[in-house]
C-alpha cells in the first residue's frame, strides 16, 4: 500500500515544488480545501519555514532557508520510513537522460520560434519529441507512486499540456501555464528535494 | 513659469512628461500644470491664483513630478513630497515650495547629468484637481510573477492610498483577454467586472502609448477613470552604490565574464548577487539577477529580470529556458560571475555573444539615470 504523506507536509513541499504561488494554487496542487491549506501555511510561516510576500501586484507563498532544509528533512526521514530511497535513486538515474530530451525539445521548439539557429523544429516535431518523455512518464511516476502517493499527478499534468499543445504553442514552455516544461520542472525539483541533491 | 500639464515634457520632470503624453494621446489626467523650478524662478507666484481658479475645483493635490523609491509618498531629503487636498491659494503655495525641496530624485540628477547642467535641489512640482475617487489602485501591464501578457488589477475603495502603501490589502484581478480572474466572494468587490474590463483596456492603450509595459495608478470617479501616473514595470530609481570594495576595476566595454550564451539579446542593468532564497527581497524590478543556478522559486526573480547570469548550466538549463519565455538576455555557466560581479555595479549582459561587459559610454547615456 503506497504511503501517504501527512497534509503538512504536503503542502510545505507544494511550496517548494511550485517556487511561488498564492493559497488556491497550492490547496489544488495538493487537493486539499483551501481554508486547511491557509493553516499549514500560516503555521509553517510561524515556524519561519515559510514566507508570505508580493512580487509587484502579486502576492504567494514561498520557502526560507530553514523552509527548505526542514522540507528535506521531513522528506528524507519519510523515504527512509518507507524503504523507497533505492527506488527514487534508481527513478532518479532514469529520469536524468528523459530530462535532457525534454529541456533540449524545449530549447529547439524556442529557438525556432525566434527565427534563430541552425534547427527548425516544427511543432509537429516537437510535440512528436516529447511523447517519449510522456510515455516513460507513466513508468517514472508509477514506480513513485507504488511507494509514495504524493508522486501521483505529473505524468496526467503533462500529457494534458502536450495535448493542447498542438493547438496553443504556449503550452510547451510557458510560465503561465502549467506547461510541458513547467511540469517536468517541478517533477525535477521534486526528486531533488526528496533525494536532498543539489542542483 | 507654469506650463499645462499637456504640453509637459522631459524638462519637467519624468511623471509629468509621462501625464502630458496621456492627455496629448486623449487620456483622463486630472487637469493642472507643472512648475519647473518652484525655488530658483519666482514669476509663478504672480501666475498661480488665477492658474489654479482656470482649474475650476476647490481641492488641489501637489505632487514631485519625479517617481519616489516606490511611486508613493517617498522622498529623498525627508520631505513628504506630496500633499492632498490643499484649498486655497496659499496653501498649494506653499506645498508647491516643500515639494520643490523634497529632494533631487535619481531622474533628475542623470537628467541633469544628461544635459550638463548642475542637479541642483530643486525637483519640478505638479499641481493638479484632486479626484474625490470611489476607488483607486495600481494596474500592471504585465503579469508580475509569470511574465504572462495578463493585466494585473489592484484596487481598494476611497484614494487608494491605503492599499499602495500596504496598509489595506487591496482587492486584486487578472484580466486576460475578455477573462477575469477576481477576488473571492467573502469580500463586495470595489469594482464590477465591466469597471475591470475597462481598465484592462486603458492599461493596454497606455501600454501601446509608451510601447513597454507599464506600472500605472489611476482612479475612479464620476463614471471616469482618471491616470494619476505610468511608469515603466522594469524601471525603478535605484539608491543601491555599487559595492567599492568588491567591485572589479573596469575599462568601458571591458569584457568582465564569458559563458554560454543561452537566451538572445543585449541589455544593461545593475547586478544583484542572490545566493539564496532568503534573500529574494533584495531583488528589484530591473536588476540583472546573478546567481548561481535556479529552481521553480527562483521563476518571479527571472520574471521581473533585466537580465540573467548563472554560474552552472548551460543551453538547455531550465533557468535559460525560462529566459527565452521571459525574453531577456542570459549567459549561463560563467564561473566565478557571483565573486566577480558586485551588487549596484552596471553590466552589459549580451546572451547572444555570451559575455557580461562593463557598459561604453554610449551605452552608459542610456542607462537608467541614477548612476549619473
């Protein structure tokens, strides 16, 4: 039976995962109600982990320093309960070489987008490019998953952003959206933090 | 002398010159003039009474015409550099003659530099008819955090003031398109959605007006949104000196970091060394961000960027990708560029060639004016 992560930490590492965003973001990253999101947040921010600030307009939640280390202590000590931190190195290796097809289509698809370099990748190419990604997604995210449940959601995420790619382009590197490279970023992020790497 | 706010220009200082292109492009901006230099010209005080009776209101507001450290009451020599509601002819008098001491602003100093005359402490003064506003609020051209092409709508009921200076959370929209993103329904909206609509519009028209996107104020009254002042989102008077000790002795356009050229472009912009995420608040609106990778919480620093320079990655990284959706220029896996790059120190970040150099001369003239 995959584990489940307690809320708490649900949505300290939500905030990890998404960098920045505001208290609905995260409560439907996390699929809980907002007001009980509100109260992990504020008590996180009590415990300095989190911060509440506005960027311009904008206003989100984002992690300190001691945010961060706490989040990877909590993961840690969770992945080691569970015995699943051979799996996630294993998942980790596996990853590394789809994330370097993933940023390079995303690269290409840019580039040609601006008129410049040598390649001319067609959306057609690209979108063709990444489902190789999307299709070992389902195996990356259910091994994950067989061990721990909050891994579930990315490979769904970035199929979906594949498939509207085809007609809003946007949907391949956005920042607005929940992109192909937005997810596939957060998923990166997300080993890192559980794995307590470094960039 | 007094010059009509729709005929103001550079010599009158950023925020008016900014106002008088408004009403010359036909734009709601309360109705007044603009006095150059309040101290050292006395013939405005013969001119005033029957200027400000053509003005046909009883309240007056006196405004620097230069931007404060955040587009709100800040001054630079500890005068309050604005005053609302001044009535009678003695009173604007004499708010036009603190303001004109509130302080030569960073613009005015490298407007001064730019035309070699000394800065002198004397700051052009605006005054205006005072709008009695329903509700007021800032507006952003672009979306702060993503970068999204989105208008971003803030607003509160009565002069607004509260909620620029962070003491009422104001109510916020996002207007993409014809779709609006809203405040939740525990609150009565200070604005209705056909209000927010047409804000969105007029911030796109004023947008087009300056052709970047812009940080505006503007206020509702009497069925009419009025502009109280636009300002480009990247600008920003910057106080920060450039750190002597550290900083790398430069020729103009020495080259002082090569790396991967990872996003296109050329840009120019004082450097910030971010190390960590507990110092995000350091960052502002048009410092090149130097750092030595990036994460997802690192997304609102590279939105708001003039530029960026990393230590590690290279093409492919995720910091150059985001560069290239946010447009700006990127040099990525420039060793040392944290140690060698100092914070307020200006740099001329070209993600084309790949290389952060200090700016020529030519390109120091265009600079923002604070360095002057």
């Amino acid at each position: 039976m995959s584990h489940q992560t307690p809320a708490d930490v649900l949505v300290l590492h939500a905030v990890r995962t998404l960098g920045y965003g505001d208290t609905a973001h995260i409560a439907v990253r996390v699929g809980l109600a907002e007001d009980e999101v509100r109260d992990h947040l504020l008590d996180a921010q009590a415990h300095g982990w989190a911060t509440y600030s506005s960027y311009a307009g904008e206003r989100g939640w984002s992690l300190t320093e001691a945010g961060r280390a706490q989040g990877e202590r909590l993961l840690a000590a969770e992945l080691d309960g569970v015995g699943a931190r051979a799996v996630v190195e294993e998942v980790y290796r596996d990853f590394l070489p789809l994330n370097d097809v993933v940023a390079a289509a995303c690269t290409a698809w840019q580039l040609a987008e601006m008129g410049i370099g040598e390649q001319t990748m067609t959306l057609a190419e690209t979108i063709a490019t990444l489902q190789g990604p999307a299709t070992a997604l389902a195996r990356v995210e259910e091994r994950l998953t067989s061990h721990l449940h909050r891994f579930a959601g990315y490979h769904h995420r970035f199929t979906s952003a594949l498939t509207k790619a085809g007609d809003e382009p946007a949907w391949i590197t956005g920042t607005d959206r929940d992109s192909c490279h937005r997810v596939w970023f957060e998923l990166h992020e997300d080993l890192i933090a559980t794995l307590g790497l470094v960039r | 002398m007094l010059i009509p706010l729709r005929e103001a220009d550079g010599r009158c200082g950023a925020k008016a010159a900014n106002l008088g292109r408004l009403l010359r492009a036909g734009l709601d901006v309360p109705a007044g003039f603009v006095i150059g230099d309040a101290i050292g010209d006395d013939g405005w005080g013969q001119e005033i009474e029957s200027a400000l009776l053509d003005l046909g209101s009883r309240r007056f507001a006196v405004r620097s015409s230069t931007f404060g450290e955040d587009g709100g009451q800040a001054s630079f020599a500890g005068q309050p550099d604005t005053t609302l509601g001044a009535t009678t002819t003695a009173q604007v008098v004499q708010a036009v003659r603190r303001t004109a001491r509130s302080g030569a602003g960073p613009e005015m100093i490298g407007y001064a530099a730019r035309t070699g005359q000394a800065a002198g402490n004397v700051v052009p003064v605006i005054v205006q008819v005072m709008v009695e506003p329903e509700a007021a609020g800032v507006l952003f051209t672009r979306h702060p955090v993503s970068g999204a092409d989105q208008v971003v709508i803030e607003a509160a009921g009565g002069l607004g003031d509260k909620a620029v200076d962070g003491t009422v959370t104001p109510q916020a929209w996002t207007v993409d398109g014809s779709g609006i993103t809203g405040p939740g329904l525990a609150e009565a909206p200070v604005l209705s959605s056909a209000r927010v609509l047409t804000l969105g519009k007029l911030g796109r028209w004023i947008e087009v007006i300056f052709g970047v996107p812009q940080d505006i104020n503007w206020a509702v009254a009497d069925q009419k949104f009025w502009i109280l002042q636009t300002r480009p989102i990247t600008t920003r008077p910057d106080e920060a000196k450039p750190d002597e000790a550290k900083r790398v002795s430069s020729e103009p356009g020495e080259v002082l970091l090569r790396g991967t050229p990872a996003s296109p472009g050329i840009a120019l912009g004082p450097v910030r060394v971010i190390t960590e995420l507990d110092s995000f608040d350091q960052f502002c609106a048009g410092d090149v961000l130097v750092c030595r990778t990036t994460s997802p919480a690192w997304t609102p620093l590279l939105a708001r960027a003039t530029a960026v320079v990393t230590e590690i990655g290279g093409m492919l990284a995720h910091a150059a990708i985001l560069a290239r959706e946010f447009g700006i220029p990127a040099v990525l896996a420039a060793p040392g560029a944290m140690t060698m790059l100092a914070d307020g120190q200006q740099v001329v970040v070209d993600g084309s060639a790949g290389t952060v150099t200090a700016p020529t001369n030519d390109e120091r003239n265009d600079e923002p004016p604070n360095s002057g």
